[in-house]
C-alpha cells in the first residue's frame, strides 16, 4: 500500500492506533463520501463552508461560483483544512465512560488550485456527476461556456492528510466486563428513499440512473 | 419564533433565500444532528475535528479528554466556527448546472467555555446520551468520580449562528424546462441497521434503549 508521508501536521496523538496513512484507506473514505467540511480563515476569521466533493487520482476536488467568498479566498491560497467523515455506528459499552461512536474520517491540508480550462472543468464535472450518482451526466444537458466560465473547479492534492478509523466491538474496562448489561453496535445506515418527481414529471419512467441508485 | 440576531459573520450572501435566523430552525437542526465539526486555529495552523454533540437550551455541548489539544485550546478561548450539516438529498435537475443538493446546515460562532463541577457535567453527558440513543443512560454505569474529572464538558453559546436550508424540487432555467429528461429528488435516508452484540453478549435479549431506536 502507497503510504502517505507522516508530518508533524498529520501525526495523530490521541488513539493513535485507529490512524492511518495509507492512500488505500484515504481513497476508500473519500469515494465513500458527498460532503466535506473546509476549514480556512478569512479576514481574521475562522470559517468553514460544508461542500460537495469527489476524488479524482491524488486530488480532492470541489466547486462553486466564481462569485463565492469562499472560492474566491481559497483561489487565492487560502490555507485550507478538509475533513471528510462518516457516522458509521454508536458503540454501546456496559459503562457510559466506553461508550463510543464508530466512523471513519479523514483530515486534508493544504491549499487549493484552480482548474484551467473549459475541458478540464467539463471532465471534472462529469467526475463529480459519476461520483454522486452513475449515469446522470449522460442524461442532462451538459455545461454550456457561460455556465463553465461561471463555475470555478478546485483540486486540493492529497499530500499532508490521515485518516482516522474506530471499527468494531466496544472495549470495556475489566471492572465492568461481568456486568450484566447488553454491549455491542447499533450500525448507522444510509441510502436513498423513494424518488420523488419534479412538478411535470409524475408520469415519467425513471432515469436510468435513478433506477440503478 | 424567537430571531438570532444578525451579524455581519452571520449574514448569508450567496443564496440569501436559504437563510434561516430563527432559534427554532437552529434548535431543530442541532437536535437532529449527531456529529458536529469544528474549526478553529492552533498554533497559526487552521484546524477542525468532527465530534459528537448535543444541544441544551441555547448552547452547542462536546465533551473529550482533558488532554485533547483541541479540548485545551478551545479551553483557552480559542474562537471556533462550528458547521452542523445533514445532507437530505440529491436534486436532479434537467441540466448539470441547476443540479443540487438538499441539506440544512448551520454555521455557530464563538468560544466554547467549560463546565465545572461532577454534578453539572454527569447532567450534561447524561443530556448527551438521552440525544444518541434514549434510555441508554439508565443501562449502563455512570460515570465515577476520576471518569468525570477526566472529561472536559465545553458549551458554545447559540449566540453567532445561522443556517441555510434548501430543500424541494429543482428549479430549472425556463430554456431547460420542456426538456425531455425526468427531473426530480432522491431523499436521503438515515437509519439503524441490526444491532451487534459485543462478544459475550450474542444471547442476551436487546435492552429497551436499542430496542426503541
């Protein structure tokens, strides 16, 4: 496994058995999840925007309006922290102290670079389209060039990032271990629910790319 | 409904419609969530961390080990913005740029302050776990005395917060509308799967907490 280089920025301290910086275990987070949270100051100010994301080769990608203070500050370099997570389970130890949560996150630095081009904008698009739901790109209309020229694309590359990864069973301290209470994980589920037609749409078979979701 | 006061840092520019400055909105929002993420700025360095929260009154609660370098500096009055954010659904549109999302989300602003004393800290983690999973509390054993000094317990005033909503059908440009292409929601669905017993506990009947979820 491809590792991550491990820097003063990266290295996890507490429960440093659940890291990891491998970029097997990053991919899989990152192609597991839509949304990410980006941390970065502005003015003084500490701000974070939750965006969408997808990951393309050893890039974590988003996009917005150009006309957004936050692509606009981290166009202009904007030292950024991402942190992609996901909720996987609560973790219900006999004591409430044990108790825990599973979940799998991830943590990025460093700064963003615009994509230059109408066609590397409109391939990172389709990528994103792919990512979120399969299909869909071929059944929309695509980008004309004043919604490309409208939309800024940026890559953040995966060079300072770690994961950080709780699985499994609770772990009880001894003393509670005999005590007679039930222990175990209550895993968190997601998934799509019925779709929901727009207004005009009611009598249309399903897209392809629905149906498959 | 009671307002939440509008700042400069609070008010919403791009998407103004979605903005939401009202408690109940915020309130709702908070106490649908299980995970919060937080940012903040350590040493120069811009930082977050996802963690579990819960609401009370008009404050945001984490908790964490004393000696958690981010429960130190927000101990310290480092000044945060906290993003809550719940992903509803993809919004399929009939062009790629009116594509979107359907989320609510919530910006916080401020300093976290700590809570002193056994008893207001067990009432708080006891709040904590009555949000993640109702009745668990009374299961399983409580904190002792070295378990409760251990835990920081911070609260963020629901002073500096806004969020932004957006949710029902897409809203294509008049020149996509008569196109042939199904257009639509597909929700996004949260849930429990089937509980897993911790090793020693694959005969014992469920406790009513996980039962009820």
């Amino acid at each position: 496994m491809s590792q991550l280089t491990v820097t003063d920025l990266t290295r996890v301290r507490r429960h440093p058995e659940r890291a990891h910086y491998d970029r097997d275990t990053l991919h899989a987070l990152l192609d597991s999840a839509l949304i990410c949270h980006i941390a970065f100051v502005l003015d003084g100010q500490v701000q974070q925007i939750p965006t969408a994301c997808w990951r393309e080769g050893e890039h974590l990608y988003i996009h917005g309006s150009n006309g957004s203070r936050m692509i606009r500050a981290l166009r202009a370099g904007a030292s950024v922290c991402v942190a992609v997570s996901l909720f996987d389970g609560l973790v219900l130890a006999k004591s409430s102290f044990s108790t825990s949560v599973n979940y799998r996150s991830a943590l990025i630095y460093g700064q963003f670079a615009a994509l230059e081009g109408e066609d590397a904008k409109r391939a990172s698009l389709k990528a994103f389209f792919e990512h979120y739901l399969p299909g869909r790109w071929d059944e929309v209309r695509e980008p004309d060039a004043s919604e490309l020229a409208a939309t800024t694309v940026l890559a953040l590359p995966l060079e300072q990032a770690v994961c950080k990864v709780r699985s499994g069973p609770p772990q009880d301290k001894a003393e509670d271990e005999a005590a007679p209470v039930w222990a175990g994980v209550l895993p968190a589920l997601s998934g799509w629910g019925a779709p929901q037609p727009a207004p005009g749409c009611e009598d249309w078979p399903l897209p392809g790319s629905v149906q498959a979701a």
